[in-house]
C-alpha cells in the first residue's frame, strides 16, 4: 500500500487552521508537524541527530529540519525561481529523509548531504518541466500548422508562445 506523507512547518506554537484537500488516490495520509519556536534549542550534533532519527525520534527530525529548512529553500528558490516549487522541493527532501530513516547513513557533512539533494531535485524538477514546455511548444506548432486560421486561434498561440518564451528565458537566465 502507498502511503502519502505531508511535511507540515509553522513558525510558532500558535493554533493554525488546517485544511487537508483529497489526495484523489484513496491512499492514507500520515502527517508530520513540526513546530519552530526561537528559544528552541538545537543542541545535537548532526551526527547525534542523525542516529535519532534513524531510531524514529520525531523531536530529533523537527530539530534538524529547524536546522537546515531555511537554507535549503533558499537555494532551491534562486534555482527554481519559485518560492512554492521550492517550499514543495525541501518538503520532498524531509519526507525522503524522514521515509528512509532506518536505513538511511549519510557519509560527511549532513548540509552537504541535503545541499546535493536541493541540486539533484531541482535539476530532477527543470528537466520535468523543460521536458513539458518542449511539449507545448508542438503542441503549438502543431496546431498552428493543421488548424484554419481564426482570430481567437491566433490570439490564444501567441499567449502560448509568450509564456513558453518566459518561462525558456526564465530557465536560461539562471
């Protein structure tokens, strides 16, 4: 059975509303909250946090994805170029690590560790998505070339084109 996991980050111990939308897969659903205080204490050393994590101890993951959360979205958002890709990226990440902890052993420095998984995801994300802009852009010709010409037609496929010249620009600029 697949099971879904949904990383959850708030700022404070605040109540928070909470809305959960259908996965659409009839999978279950485990949630993990973690809560980020300032006066919490990070104490552990990665290595330390590490061999709790791999022992399931849920206090040892939230202290250190408070750890490295923010650095990680920050290097995902200036590759990405989008602060919600990049949020979903570091989740994808933590929920990676989180899902493999009994079996996971990282060798050297953790930052280094979740850094490279911030480049090979984002790499992972730009080819998904290159691959769909080339996609669209057939898709445009296509219809282009084998469609009789009509003013809505014709104003809809430079829309098109637009956003596909945006969004290619976008990519080789960084």
């Amino acid at each position: 059975m697949n099971r879904t996991f949904l990383l959850l980050h708030f700022d404070s111990m605040q109540p928070h509303n909470l809305t959960i939308i259908s996965n659409h897969r009839d999978e279950p659903i485990t949630f993990i909250f973690i809560f980020t205080t300032m006066d919490q204490p990070t104490a552990y050393s990665d290595k330390v946090l590490l061999e709790k994590i791999n022992n399931s101890d849920k206090e040892a993951f939230a202290q250190f994805y408070r750890r490295y959360w923010e650095q990680l979205f920050s290097t995902a958002a200036k590759t990405l170029r989008s602060k919600e890709e990049a949020a979903d990226l570091v989740q994808d990440i933590f929920v990676s690590l989180w899902n493999r902890r009994g079996s996971l052993h990282i060798e050297g420095p953790a930052s280094a560790y979740l850094q490279q998984s911030v480049k090979y995801k984002s790499i992972h994300y730009i080819e998904k998505n290159i691959t769909r802009r080339d996609y669209l852009a057939v898709f445009s010709d296509t219809v282009a070339y084998n469609t009789p010409p009509s003013a809505e037609i014709d104003i809809e496929l430079k829309q098109v084109k637009q956003i596909v010249n945006q969004a290619v620009a976008a990519i080789s600029a960084g």
